[in-house]
C-alpha cells in the first residue's frame, strides 16, 4: 500500500503523466494477485491436509471424550451421591470405556464419525490457516512467515481468535453430525451422515444444523486464540533458547527443530483445551438434543432440555456439579495435546513442501 501512495503522491507532485502513474499502480496490482491467490491455495491446501492427519490419527480419542460429554449420569463417585437421581454411569473411566466400545463395537466403533469429522475439519482449518495468514500479513507487513513470528502477542491472539471463528462458521453442520454419529452406539440411530442430515433438516430444520453454535463460538474465541497464541510464543521462547545455547548461533542453528515444533503445539493445545473445556461440553449436549439412542448409554438430552447457554451451565453445575463440566476432560486433553502437535508441524512441513512445489 506505501508504494501504491508513493506512486500516486509522485504524479501529483511532478510531469509525470497521471495515467501512466494509475495504470502502473493498476499493473503492480495485477502482478500482485497471481502471488496472493498461490499464498491463500498453499495456506488452504496445508491446513486441510494436517487437519486430515491430525483428525485421523487422533479420532479414537474424540469418541471417548464424546461419549463423556454427552452422558448425562455422574462418574462413580458422584454416583455414589447422588444415586436417587441417576442410574449407574455407562463410562466410568477412559480406560473402561475403551475396553467397552471395543467389545460392543468393535475396531470400526473409534473411527464413528470420522468422515463427517474430516469433512469439517478439512474445511475448517484450511479456512482456519489461510484467514490466519492474512491477518498476520496485515499486521506485519510481510507475506513472509518467518516475519509473521515477531507480531505482538497480543495480536497473535486475536488473529487466531478471528481465523477461527470463521473457520467454525464454515465448517459447523459437519462438526454436529460428527458429534451425532460418534455418540449415537448401538443400535445406530442412523446408519450414515445422509440419514443424519435429512432427519435433522426434516425435524429440526436448517436451525437444527447450527444447534450449539453459540457456545461454539464463545468456546472458539478464547480456544483458537491461546491455541495459535501460545504457539507462536513457545516458538518465540524455543528461539531464544536456542540463541541461548548457541553463543555464536547462525541463522540454521536458531532455527526450530521437528521436534521442538511438536512440543510447541503440544503445550498449546493442552493450555487451549484445559481452558475451553466446559464450553465444549455445553456444545455437545445442544447438539444431541433429542437423539434417540439406546437407553444402556444413559439419560437422553431432552428436546430443548436447555433455553440458551447460561442456562446450560446452570442446569449441568447444578445437577451434576463441577465435575459435570468437566467429563471427558482426559481424553479431550489426551488428545487435543497430540492433535494441536500434529496439526502444527503437518502445517509447517506441507507448508514448505507446497511452496517449493508451486516456484
């Protein structure tokens, strides 16, 4: 933009002709596009890639947590309590209820959903990661990722913050039918995400593909922005460490190692996860309202059970406690902790590969 101003300032202020200046301005644009356009198919074609894999890989462990999350019944000790109110748990722990969905379900039964789950998270990050490099470009000044790791951390955060927002928008209808399919057990209350997405459309209408998104995208705010915010400043600290060891440190030797990458995003998604969780769990229950599931995997979520969020929170603190907030708090870091990692450096490394591919 500087040297668009600079051009149209120096026609202004000498012979040179106006309309050579606008069409010189006017071809720089265009030259401009075609670099732009490869960016945003790079950042797009990255993050749908790593989010594939890190879906993938990590998708027995989003069954658990879901299974957890829309159980209505209190773990063993709140059970004891309140054993007057609800009927004995159907998942007590992580490691029971993995032996119990392999028995009942069989190998299948952990990848439950996961088509519908690459089909929103594909879109999602690609969404996710192409708007995040554009707001980093606007803050730096630089298309260049290298320049994008010493912006303010403060608008790291809300670039993330913003990025994922859009991306949850984007990709929403495909997030509630992931989570119907991987809660439903067995007998399948439908047998594929088509039946799913025709019932829900029939009883529900297109409302009822955005149920919960609310406490979604309050989730999502603080989430995606300590998740890319802590990330960028663990890169930042891992840099200086490496600086730190290395009195003589070389651009290569400052460089952030595979490894150090991983942790990286490691410790962003267990920071982000541990935070947002409860969030999470209201989403969920908005999002199984009414499923008609067999009743050995608990209390069914009744047809508008909750008027809005504030109430859903209310209503899960005041009958099943903290702890309720709280339910498959294990898995969700247990697997957001590998997930957020994996995610991370199949971005930087597809990233790469991509940009030496494409020049």
């Amino acid at each position: 933009m500087s040297l668009d101003f600079g051009l149209i300032l120096v026609c202004f202020c000498s012979k040179v002709d106006n309309l050579s200046i606008l069409k010189c301005v006017y071809w720089r644009r265009r030259m401009e596009e075609p670099g732009q356009i490869k960016r945003a198919l790079i950042d797009a074609s990255a993050g749908a890639i790593s989010g594939a894999i890190s879906r993938t890989v990590t998708s027995p462990l989003d069954v658990i947590k879901i299974r957890f999350q829309v159980q209505l019944e209190p773990t063993t000790q709140w059970a004891l309590l309140r054993r007057d109110v609800y009927n004995p748990a159907k998942y007590t722990g992580m490691l029971q209820a993995t032996k119990d969905i392999f028995r009942e379900e069989g190998l299948p039964g952990f990848w439950r959903g996961n088509v519908p789950a690459l089909l929103m998270v594909m879109p999602y990050t690609a969404i996710q990661f192409t708007v995040l490099h554009k707001l980093k470009t606007l803050a730096s000044g630089s298309s260049k990722s290298e320049d994008h790791i010493n912006i303010s951390p403060y608008l790291s955060y809300a670039s993330g913050a913003l990025a994922g927002c859009a991306a949850t928008v984007g990709s929403y209808p495909f997030d509630l039918l992931r989570t119907i399919l991987a809660s439903q057990g067995e007998p399948k209350v439908y047998p594929n995400m088509r039946s799913a997405f025709v019932d829900i459309l029939e009883t529900r209408g297109i409302r009822g593909l955005y149920a919960g998104l609310t406490p979604t995208l309050v989730e999502i705010v603080p989430y995606a922005g300590l998740q890319f915010g802590t990330y960028d400043t663990f890169k930042r600290w891992t840099m200086a460490w490496n600086r730190y060891r290395s009195h003589y440190a070389t651009q290569a030797e400052d460089a952030i190692s595979s490894f150090q990458l991983f942790l990286c995003g490691l410790a962003a998604g267990t920071c982000a996860k541990a935070v947002c969780h409860p969030l999470d769990v209201v989403k969920k229950r908005f999002q199984v309202e009414g499923l008609q599931r067999d009743p050995r995997y608990g209390a069914r979520v009744e047809q508008h059970a909750y008027r809005n969020m504030h109430d859903a929170l209310r209503r899960i603190l005041h009958a099943e406690g903290w702890a309720g907030l709280y339910k498959g708090i294990v898995p969700s870091i247990v697997k957001a902790a590998p997930a957020g990692a994996v995610t991370f450096v199949a971005y930087e490394f597809t990233s790469d590969w991509l940009e030496l591919l494409l020049t």
